[in-house]
C-alpha cells in the first residue's frame, strides 16, 4: 500500500474561533488505539466539546468524541476517553506557564492526518465576552457588505 502524504482533515472546531481568542497554536501528536484510527479514516470525529488540561506534567485531551468502530469487536474503544498529547517538554512547560493564568485554556482546533499520522492542532485560548463575539460578527457582515457593494459596481449595475 502507498505511503500517505499531504494533510488531511478530519474534523475541525470552527466555534473555538467564535467563542474564544486563540493566542498561540500548536501542532500535537495523539494517542490512539488501532479502532479510533480506523474510525478516524471514516472521517467520523467531534471537537465541539473538547479541551486540554494538564494531569501532572502530561498534557491530556478530553471531550473529543470519536466514535465506535462500526466493524470493531470487543477490542473497541470508549467514544470520549481521555487521550493523550505528544509535544515537545518545552512546548509542554510553555502552555502550563500560560495556562496557570486565569482566563486561559487549551482547546482543540482541528484534527487530521499528517503523512499518515493522527495531529491535532491546538490552541492556547482566552474566553471572549459576550460584547466581543458581537463586535467581530457585525465587523464580519460589515466586510460582506463592503465586498458584495464593490462586485457590484465593478459589473456596471
């Protein structure tokens, strides 16, 4: 079988974006069992309510729901188990330092295959007020106004 190549995702966490402020993004392995990749492939994963959280010195992704393996037998995996994260000790020891502020979290933002090989990217978060959800929808519209206004005057109507 060919070795796989490129990126390829699988699920992404568009409302992490909406809800909060991503400060910092990192790419990190996952650790999975053979039916949670084999579901993965299946392009079948959720992020909505995932998050990251520090168990000693180890980081942990928890709430990522990937669900069972249609063909697994008893070999198959709990759909929200805690999962562990791979990064690197300096990356680990910068996200406990920032994460031990208040207001600020580690949450998922999309996971994919990288050359065949189970990422996720994740992001050090600041929660944004309701105001600011507000502000950034309206500056959204704002900006579809303004472009759908120039395309129409540059086709002479």
């Amino acid at each position: 079988m060919a070795k796989e190549t490129g990126r390829k995702v699988i699920a992404s966490n568009r409302k992490a974006r909406h809800d909060y402020l991503i400060e910092d993004t990192y790419e990190a392995g996952i650790t999975l069992m053979g039916t949670e990749v084999k579901s993965l492939r299946m392009g079948r994963a959720s992020l909505l309510d995932g998050f990251a959280i520090f168990y000693g010195d180890e980081l942990w992704l928890e709430g990522v729901h990937i669900p069972e393996y249609v063909q697994g037998t008893w070999t198959n995996h709990t759909p929200r188990r805690r999962r562990k994260l791979l990064l690197h000790r300096t990356e680990l020891d910068k996200l406990m330092a920032a994460t031990r502020e208040s207001g600020r979290t580690i949450v998922p933002l999309s996971l994919y295959f990288k050359d065949g090989r189970a990422k996720v990217e994740i992001g050090l978060a600041k929660g944004k007020k309701a105001y600011d959800k507000r502000h950034a929808l309206r500056e959204r519209q704002d900006q579809r106004d303004m472009d759908r206004a120039l395309n129409s005057r540059g086709r002479g109507e």
